[in-house]
C-alpha cells in the first residue's frame, strides 16, 4: 500500500496506470472501523485499484469544538487499510485541499434544508466540496458511501448528477456493533456510561418501525420512538424524523406506497450520534 499527501504525486501514480484499469475511491475522515472497512471491501472486489482518502475537512465542521475533538488515529488506520488490501491512501493537509480560502458556495435546495442540514448549517457545503474535489483529483469510476450517512449520500448523488461527474456511486449498509449501535469514530469518545446508553438509539427506531407498521400513523410512531429515548433521561433528540428515502421530505398521505427512512440525531453529552433505518413499505 503506498500512501500519497500531494495532489500532483497521487495524479503521476494514476497516469502511470492503464486507462482500462477501473478505481474505487472510499472517502474517509479516518478513525476508521469496520464499517470503513466494509467500504474498502466491496471496492476491492468491484474495482483493480482501491484508493481510500483521510482528511477531515474543516469545511463540513459547523462546530469548532467537534473539529478539534474528532478522534485521529492515522497510524492504526493505515495498518487497518493495508491489511484489506487497499492499494494507495490520500492522505492531504489542510494547506494541500484549501490553498486558498473556500469562496465556492453550493446549495442542494431541499435535501439540505432538514435533517443534518438544518442542524448544521453549512455541513453539506463542505462535503460537496470536498468530494467534487475528490472525484476531480482521483477520478474514480465508483465511490463507496455508508448509508449511515444517508442524507450525505443523497446529497453526494445530486452533486454527481447536476454536475455531470462520470461515476457509480453505491450506498452500502450500515455496519452496527453486536448490541446495534452503529459504529462511528465519534463512539470513541463516549464514556463507559454513555456507550451502555448509546445503543438505544438503534432501538428507538426499531420501537418506531414497528409502531408505524402496527398504527400506520406517522405521528404516533414519531412521538413512541422520542419519548422513549427521553424516558432515559441521558438524551438530548435533535430529530426523530419519518421521512420518504429518496427525497427526505415528510411522508404523508403517499407513505403506505414509499420506500421511508426513519432518521435520527441524537446528542450524549457532547456526543452527537445520528442513524437510520429504512422501511420499505408501510
Ligand atoms: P466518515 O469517516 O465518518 O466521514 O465516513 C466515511 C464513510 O464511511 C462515509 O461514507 C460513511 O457513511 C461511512 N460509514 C461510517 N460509518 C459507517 C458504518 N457504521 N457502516 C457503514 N459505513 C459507514
């Protein structure tokens, strides 16, 4: 596994390469886990290169204090990623990605507008860069996204599409610990007390699943699924939303003949935890 932190020397290694020779690429903010790891994996079997980029970009951080507490652990990430057989990492500064202050804006209309994008205002912005940026420095064929970030991924596939990137871009499962919780680098920093709560999470959407498929009723399966992480006294719900999978707007009337998500944020102490769970019909 090579690893690379400048744009020109990943772009010679690339050119080096045979055109017919096809890249998966899995954007990483690093910490990794199993569930990055699941990402290189269904790379590795689809595509002859595997390139995984770490950066955490400044540019998705709405809160200053989450950007500097996020968990950095490069160098168990690149032993983590040379044992699954990932063929080259991009690891850039900050300097390297930014050289310049960001003065692109994009807007994603109504994608960004709930959910994560209403409570963190800018958030997609940034990831829309910085991904547009990828795709244009590695020029992959398919990029490997976590429906864990479902909303991130919807959104990555309307920049893709308005901007004509010539890419397949897959959403692969979410990837839980054995008591549900969905892994994520920022479970890293919860306490031993906060880890026994945060797999309620994953539970409060199974309640809420299920009361939508007994009642039918959006409003009922929204208010059982909050009150029951709020009975734990320890949760801060930023949303429990029952929404349609593609366009994340509210379900209404049209719910018992769309493919729905149940999305949730949730906040441990400083902690913010999201995950989801898609319905396939009501
Ligand atoms: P991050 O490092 O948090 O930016 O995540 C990098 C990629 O890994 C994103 O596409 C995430 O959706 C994906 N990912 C994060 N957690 C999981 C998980 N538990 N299962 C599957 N994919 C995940």
């Amino acid at each position: 596994m090579q690893v690379f932190q400048t744009i020109s020397e990943i772009r010679s290694k690339l050119k080096s390469h045979i055109p017919t020779q096809s890249i998966g690429l899995v954007p990483t903010m690093g910490a990794l886990h199993e569930g990055h790891l699941s990402l290189i994996q269904f790379s590795t079997q689809e595509n002859d290169i595997t390139i995984a980029s770490i950066f955490v970009n400044p540019a998705q951080f709405n809160n200053p204090e989450d950007l500097q507490k996020y968990p950095r652990t490069t160098e168990q990430d690149l032993q983590m990623l040379s044992e699954s057989n990932c063929d080259y990492v991009f690891m850039p500064s900050e300097a390297e990605m930014y050289p310049t202050p960001l003065t692109l804006g994009i807007n994603f209309g109504n994608l960004e507008a709930t959910l994560e994008g209403a409570h963190r205002p800018g958030h997609f912005r940034g990831v829309g860069v910085v991904v547009a940026k990828l795709f244009n420095i590695i020029k992959p064929q398919k990029a490997y996204f976590g429906q864990k970030d479902l909303q991130q991924f919807l959104i990555i596939n309307q920049l893709a599409k308005q901007l004509n990137f010539d890419i397949q871009l897959n959403c692969c499962p979410i990837v839980r610990e054995k008591d549900g919780l969905a892994m994520s680098s920022r479970n890293r920093r919860l306490t031993p007390t906060q880890r026994t709560f945060a797999p309620k999470l994953h539970e409060a959407l199974l309640l809420t699943e299920k009361k939508l498929l007994e009642s039918g009723n959006i409003a009922t399966a929204q208010h059982t699924g909050i009150q029951f992480l709020n009975d734990f006294g320890v949760f801060e719900v930023e949303y429990l939303e029952i929404v349609d999978a593609e366009t994340l707007s509210p379900v209404g009337a049209k719910a018992k003949k769309e493919a729905v998500a149940i999305c949730i944020a949730a906040k441990l102490g400083d902690i913010r935890l999201i995950d989801n769970l898609l319905v396939k019909r009501i």
